[in-house]
C-alpha cells in the first residue's frame, strides 16, 4: 500500500511539473521568415499554377547577368552595323541608292535574330544541365505551366530588346551623318505609319524567333545542338536558297523565315507563291505552331516518365 501510494505521489507530481512548465515555455511553432510572411506564401500557394510560373521565371530574368550582357553585346553589333551600313550606302552608293529609314535599322533584322536565338538557347537549357529543373518541380510540379511561362517573357523580352534596338540604330544612324555632313535627312521616315509598319514588322520577327528557339531548345534538350540547328536553319538552309529558279520556288515559299522577313527585305514577288500577308501569317502560323507542339509533346514526355 505505502509503495503504491508513494508511487501515485511521485506521478501527480511530475504530471504538475510538466503542466506548469508547458504554462511558461509554450510549445515552438515554425515562425516565417521575415521577408516572406505568412499570408504571402499562403497566398501565392493559392495562385493558378501559370502565375505562379510567371512570377518565379520572372524572378530568374531580372537577376540574369549573363543574359543581360547576351542582349547588350548584341545591341552594340546591331546598332553599329546598322549605322556602318548606312554610311557606306550614302556614301559609295551614287544616285542609284535608296536610303530610307528602314536602311537605318539594317541590323535589327541582320544580326538581332541570332543574338536572340543564343540568349533563348542558354535561358532555356541551363536549367536542364544544371539539374535545377527538378528542383523547380518540387516547389511548382506543372511543367506545362513554367514552359508557357518562359515562352511568354522571352517573348516580351524580345519584343522590347528589338524596339530598343531599333530605336538605338536610328538614332546613331542619323547623328553619324550629321556629324559627317551626310544628308541624314534621306533615312529619316516619311510619316508616322512607316514607323508603326516597322514595328509590326520588329514586332512579328521578335514573336517568331522566340518561338522557333523554344521549339527548337525543347526538342534537342542540349545547348550546342540547339545552338548549331538554329544557326545551321537560318545561315545555311535558308541562307542557300533563293526563290529565282522555279524548281525551287515552292520550297524557297515554305521557308518560314524567308516570309517572315519577306516585307523588310522586299524579295521579287515571283519567288513567292503567295502575298507578302500571305507570307507573315504563315512564319506566325508555323513558328508558334512548333512550339506549341514542342511543349505538349514535353508535358506528354513529362507524364510518362511520372
């Protein structure tokens, strides 16, 4: 009796112990880091899977050095070629030369492309060499959705990087010439609708190259092949080809971006099968068609290898 008794003591005791110790120290919960609180992160676990995507790719843009510097080295060839080419066609180009302001702006659909196309090819693949798309999964698992989302911002990106561009380009153009006492006059546009139907068209190749790298990057899955079929596609398959011959006419007309620079470039009609609205619809049509194929056939991969 007394064993039992002295037992019964010691538990009420130690229960009155713990009671009184979880009255002063109450248990610890997880507190949220101070610049994300609570509601803000239960917030954006609420948010649609797209927006989410949306703010985290953006995220990744705004701290991309080396994209930036991609984008800035190509904005110094362009602009420089697009004045240097002015100036030579004012100068040894005689009566015959018809400078405009489209001339002004030479390098944007020259040399801007290509920039573009090295700076989709790394944005996109580093994070498949660098395993980080994994990681990516854990914290967004909708890979259809970061895909869109990437496709979209590079897209606004290019658009806006091309506008500057050309923008750049013609302002450099024209302050070249004057220095040297060239008629600048003669680049300059006539209205304001040339300068708007030269931004649809800025607008149309910036929208087009996007989505053509992003098929082309989803498709090969390694840099150094998406670098070399897309410069090998534009340098070399559509480089060669010229509409002239009509044995190759038909497959000079199927070339997505030999219409989709088919208005800037002013090509002979007769090597194109169709009209020049013909020829824009169509490099839209084919290039977004890609890459909506592109990614519908990653998230089918996707699914599978779930």
């Amino acid at each position: 009796m007394s064993t039992t008794h002295s037992a019964s003591r010691i538990t009420s005791r130690t229960a009155t112990r713990s009671i009184r110790r979880s009255s002063v120290h109450p248990a610890a919960h997880p507190m949220p880091h101070p610049s994300k609180p609570a509601h803000a992160s239960a917030f954006a676990a609420t948010q649609p899977p797209l927006l989410r995507a949306l703010r985290g790719e953006w995220s990744q843009l705004r701290f991309d050095a080396a994209g930036f510097y991609i984008l800035l080295f190509t904005t110094v060839i362009t602009v420089a070629w697009s004045a240097a080419s002015s100036n030579l066609v004012i100068r040894y180009g005689g009566e015959d030369a018809a400078p405009s302001a489209r001339a002004a702006i030479s390098g944007v659909f020259q040399f801007a492309m290509y920039g573009l196309f090295i700076w989709i090819a790394r944005y996109l693949l580093r994070e498949e060499r660098t395993g980080f798309a994994k990681l990516k999964l854990l914290s967004l698992p909708n890979r259809f959705a970061i895909w869109v989302a990437k496709w979209v911002w590079l897209t606004i990106i290019a658009i806006a990087s091309m506008m500057v561009m050309a923008v750049l380009s013609t302002a450099v153009t024209l302050g070249s010439l004057a220095l040297t006492d060239q008629p600048w006059q003669r680049f300059v546009g006539a209205s304001a609708a040339e300068y708007l139907k030269l931004g649809v068209m800025i607008t149309i190749i910036a929208v087009g190259t996007v989505a053509f790298g992003v098929a082309v990057a989803i498709f090969t899955n390694n840099l150094s092949s998406a670098l070399t079929m897309l410069f090998m596609w534009v340098l070399v398959i559509e480089g060669m080809l010229n509409g002239a011959d009509e044995s190759t006419r038909i497959l000079y007309s199927l070339l997505p971006f030999k219409n989709g620079t088919r208005v800037f470039e002013n090509p002979p009609m007769e090597w194109f099968m169709w009209n020049s609205t013909v020829s824009v619809g169509y490099f839209l049509v084919v290039t977004i068609g890609l890459a909506a194929l592109a990614i519908a056939f990653n998230k089918s991969k996707m699914t599978r290898d779930e």
